[in-house]
C-alpha cells in the first residue's frame, strides 16, 4: 500500500523551491543588515519548556502541541514556535553575559495540532527573530521597521501594520479586573470557549473570531486607557519612531497575544488577500519570559513571519522564479563518446559550471528533444567521429547555431561565454 505525508503536513517539491530560497535570502541579509546572527536550536525540547515559556492557558499548550515520551521516559514536544527555545539558549549559554543586547533569527520548521485547513498547517515553517536583553521602545520601533523593510524587500507592498499595548504587571491586572467586570452579566450570551476563557485568560476573549462574541466586546474597555505612565510613554515613543521612518500603523485595541509572556508592545502585520488566516506576522515584547524559564530578568521582543503565508502572497504578486536547470546539456553517441563526456562533465562541474549529460542515449533527435526541454544554452553533441579528430560541436541554442571546436579548448570557451555562476 502506498504510504501518504501525515494529514497536515507537506512536501515543498524542487519546483516551489526557488521561492523558499529567495524568501530566506532575502530574510538573511536584511537580519544580518539589521545586526541579527543566526541561531539553531533543536526541533524538539522538554515539554516543561514550552508549558512554562509558552503559557499553561494557550491555545498552543491546551490544545496543540506533539508531545510525547521518548523511550527513555522522558516528555519531549516538537516545537511549536521559536522564542522559548531561544530563550532557554540564552539563558543556558549564559548570552546575557556581557551585558547587552542579543540580537539572534532562526528559520526552520514548527509543529503544531492544529485543524488541518488553507494556509494553517501541522508542519509549517517561520522566519523568527528576537532581541534580548533591552526594554528600550527603539528596539521595538527598529524591529518592526526591519519587518516592514524585510517585507518590501521581498515584494510585498500592501500590508497593515496592527500594534497595541498589553501593558505590563502594574497596569494589565486592574485591565483584566475592568474587562471582568464588563464581560460578567454577557457571559451567557458569549460562546464556549469564551466563557471558558473568563476564568483563566479573559485577555483572549477580545481576538474570539465569533461574530456574536465580536459584537459584544466592540464596546469593551481598551487596555489603552488603562495603561500605567511608563507603558503608555513606552507605546507613545514607539508610535513617534515609526512616524519618523515613514511606518504607518493601525492602533488596534483588540489585538491580544495568546502567549501570556507579552508585555507592552504587541502587533501583527496582515494582508488582506489571505482570507480568515490574514496575519502573515505576529510579534511583541515579552520582558518576562527569561525570567519565567529560570533565566535572569530580561527583556526581550520578537516577531515569527508565516513562511507559508507570505509564498503565498508572494505567489498572487505573480513575480517569476527561475527553476534550477542546466546551462549545458552533453548529448553523446556510442560508448566511447559517453565515457569521454563523463570525465568532462566532471571536470565541468568542478569547474562551475551546470552541466548535465545522457546515460541512457538513444537518437541524437530525442537528446536534443532533452536539451530543448531543461532550457539550456548550450548543447554539446560528441560523436565517434569527433572524438576520433579530437573535435567536439558546440550548439548555441538561443540563435541555433553550431560550430566544430576542439576538444580540449570547449570547456575554457563555455567558461568564457556562461556568465559567472555566484553562490547567491
Ligand atoms: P504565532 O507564532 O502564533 O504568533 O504565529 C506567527 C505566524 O506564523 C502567523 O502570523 C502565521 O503567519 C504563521 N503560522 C502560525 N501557525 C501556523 C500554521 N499552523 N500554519 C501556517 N502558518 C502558521
């Protein structure tokens, strides 16, 4: 029986590669721009880190992690996202020390179970930066900037900017008492997973995507009044930075994180084409979470980018991504020749230069039917003939035009004509 990819997961086949290659390139160096060096930590983790880091109350730990005990006994969960793990790095490796800003990205892969549907897979993949160890609003102002370049940078231009504040320890419990209170006698009328969240996370009942729950938290109250002198001279610096770099916004009083390690600055960036999963970026500042894995206190803020999501905003945009092809293509004739081609392709390759060639030759016609078809430049056609003159033709397949070269100079005269193959 055939076996299937788990339900929820995919395989990016080598014709969808090239986008994920020009998406993580250009990721790359706008981080590394922005002063961001890489970090890889490991795809699979204690479960305590992520039900600690992540929050027992999330959406992400109630419901949706892959856990499981591995054969020694031990709980372990593929991650789910990246800040936890990154943090346990930084407190692990001791990264605080110096003191100063740590400013680390990962792409790679993330594990969540969730409800298999457009653009929300079990398997997906984020671009994920974070800063630790400044509470300054330039951080946040210069990450969100970074964000907004990283994006344009890629191609995509129609994009909103959604920010708010979630306060901090001062200023968000009197929030959550005020939202109590107005949320009390609605309760009955508001679904299940709200009532549910009333107790526990009642912050979380201001996203409810439920458009009765919606209507009725319309008139809310807004963290925004609520916000002590310190967070809202925190929000009002950061909303003046990205004035002056040209970054318009959206004040956006219902954006709540589910991860309850958020303090102050939250936001997302959404784009309209995607339908009900718009938010191709979440981010925010969460000054307690090193604290809350063991490490000492430390502020920090992040933001992971859906790489799913933006291919395929990148997709509807209807930019061209050259596919990997050959340049040259070495059709040969008899034995002699294709033994011949082969020490060359070696040499070729070594050389730089993308060269693929026939083992199991048939006509000449339907070799060069091959060449047609990988799109390349040149076509190289060794017979027993040439080789027995020492002779190779050289086919230009753009003007469709040959011409008889010597063996031994082909390669320096491909060398020349081929532009230089980079590594970018
Ligand atoms: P989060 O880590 O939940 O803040 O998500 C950050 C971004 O990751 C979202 O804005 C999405 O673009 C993307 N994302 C989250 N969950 C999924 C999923 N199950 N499938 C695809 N993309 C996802």
């Amino acid at each position: 029986m055939e076996i299937h990819a788990i339900r929820g997961v995919r395989d990016i086949l080598p014709d969808e590669i090239a986008k994920w290659h020009y998406v993580e390139r250009v990721a790359r160096r706008v981080l590394e721009t922005h002063g961001y060096a890489e970090i890889r930590t490991p795809l699979f983790e204690k479960t305590a880190l992520f039900t600690r880091g992540i929050g027992e109350t999330t959406d992400i730990v109630e419901k949706e992690m892959y856990t499981f005990p591995d054969k020694g006994g031990e709980m372990i969960t593929l991650r789910p996202e990246a800040t936890a793990s990154i943090t346990r790095a930084y407190t692990e490796h001791k990264l605080y020390f110096p003191p100063g800003l740590v400013k680390v990205y990962c792409i790679g892969p993330m594990f969540r179970y969730e409800r298999p549907q457009a653009g929300r897979y079990r398997q997906f993949h984020q671009i994920d930066a974070e800063a630790l160890g400044s509470g300054s609003p330039y951080i946040d102002a210069e990450m969100i900037a970074l964000l907004m370049t990283l994006l344009r940078e890629i191609g995509l231009q129609k994009l909103d900017l959604h920010l708010n504040s979630l306060g901090d320890s001062t200023c968000r419990p009197p929030y959550r008492e005020a939202l109590r209170q107005f949320l009390a006698e609605k309760l009955s009328l508001l679904c299940k997973d709200c009532q549910g969240r009333y107790e526990r996370n009642p912050l979380r009942m201001l996203d409810c995507k439920n458009p009765s729950c919606q209507d009725i938290l319309a008139a809310a109250p807004a963290m925004y009044d609520y916000l002590c002198s310190p967070c809202r001279e925190h929000l009002e610096t950061v909303l003046s930075l990205l004035t002056a770099v040209g970054i318009s916004y959206v004040l956006n009083a219902r954006l709540v994180r589910g991860l309850d390690y958020y303090t102050r600055t939250t936001f997302e960036i959404l784009a309209p084409g995607l339908g009900a999963q718009n938010a191709v970026v979440g981010g925010g500042r969460y000054d307690g979470l090193v604290e809350a894995i063991g490490g000492p206190p430390t502020p920090g803020i992040g933001f992971a980018i859906g790489m799913e999501r933006l291919i395929a905003l990148l997709e509807e945009t209807g930019m061209h991504f050259p596919s990997i092809h050959p340049e040259v293509f070495f059709a040969v004739l008899g034995e002699k020749a294709q033994f011949k081609a082969f020490q060359m392709v070696h040499t070729m390759r070594g050389r730089g230069i993308p060269v693929e060639m026939e083992y199991d030759p048939k006509s000449l016609k339907s070799q060069l039917r091959k060449a047609n078809k990988a799109n390349v430049r040149y076509t190289l056609i060794l017979g027993e003939d040439e080789l027995a003159k020492g002779k190779i033709i050289l086919k230009d397949m753009t003007g469709d035009t040959q011409e008889e070269v010597d063996i031994e100079k082909v390669i320096d005269l491909l060398q020349e004509k081929l532009p230089l193959q980079t590594s970018e």
